[in-house]
C-alpha cells in the first residue's frame, strides 16, 4: 500500500520527524499533536502529563491537563510515545530509538537504557527464565537514582 504525507503544515516544516511520525502511526498531525511531540522529544526525558502541562506552561502556550493526558494516551495508544510505570504518576517517552528504562522508587524519575548495553543481561534473564523479552524496551528496573542515593 503506498500512502503519500500529508501536505506538511508550517510548524510541521520545522520538524518533519516528528511530523512523519505522527502520520506514520496514522495520526492526524495538528499543531497541538506536534507540539507536545516536540516537547517530549526535546526534552530528552519521560515526562508525566503534569510535567508536560509545566513545559507548556513554562513556554507561555495556552492548554487544558485533561487534553494533554489524553493526546499523551493516544501517542501511547498507537505507539509513537510509551507510558513507564513508576511511583506517582505514569511517565511517558518518545518511542524513537528503542530502548529498556531504570525507574526511581523515590523520586519517580525514568531513566534510558540503550538495549546494546543490556543485551548481555537480557540473554541471562532468557537463560535463567525461560522469558523471551520482545524485541525492544522490555526491560523495567526499579532502584534509587544517583541523585536519591546521595540523600
Ligand atoms: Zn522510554
Ligand atoms: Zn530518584
């Protein structure tokens, strides 16, 4: 099936990734989608409908937190982002590069583990298990964070 992009908004322009993303996972690429995309995805981080409503704010941008929980919702719905499970609220990342994540049993903050670094763990889990992971992100470790450590 050959689809063709949607005709490419201005601000859709400005960051055509994340535009084509959207529109790869069959959303429809408003200013508002694309925006909180960006957000999310600039700000290297996983981020709780709450912090995400602080980016907005932070930047002067007018939005209501029902509908950013629910954009965030679908982002995870059809993929382009996913929801980390920690104490306190859901976090959510930017399902670009596949990766595994460290979560703070303290402080909630959600940390990236690039699969090539785990990949000797996640074959000793398999040995020892039995469990076969998926192909990306299976892995969930819940600690203290350096920061929380230090405490
Ligand atoms: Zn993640
Ligand atoms: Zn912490």
């Amino acid at each position: 099936m050959t689809m063709t992009p949607p005709p490419a908004h201005q601000d859709a322009a400005a960051t055509p990734e994340l535009s084509l993303q959207l529109w790869r996972h069959g959303l429809r690429c408003t200013p508002s989608r694309l925006c909180r995309l960006r957000l999310l995805s600039a700000s290297g981080e996983h981020l709780s409908s709450a912090e995400l409503g602080g980016e907005l704010r932070g930047r002067g941008l007018p939005f209501d937190q029902a509908t950013v929980c629910r954009t965030l919702e679908t982002f995870t719905d059809v993929g382009v982002a996913h929801a980390v499970h920690g104490p306190g609220p859901k976090r959510y990342g930017v399902s670009s590069e596949p990766h595994h994540h460290t979560v703070c049993e303290e402080c909630g903050r959600v940390r990236d583990l690039a699969i090539d670094h785990m990949r000797i763990a996640v074959e000793r889990i398999t040995e020892l298990s039995g469990v076969r992971t998926g192909a990306a992100g299976s892995l969930l470790l819940y600690g203290r964070c350096a920061h929380c450590s230090q405490k």
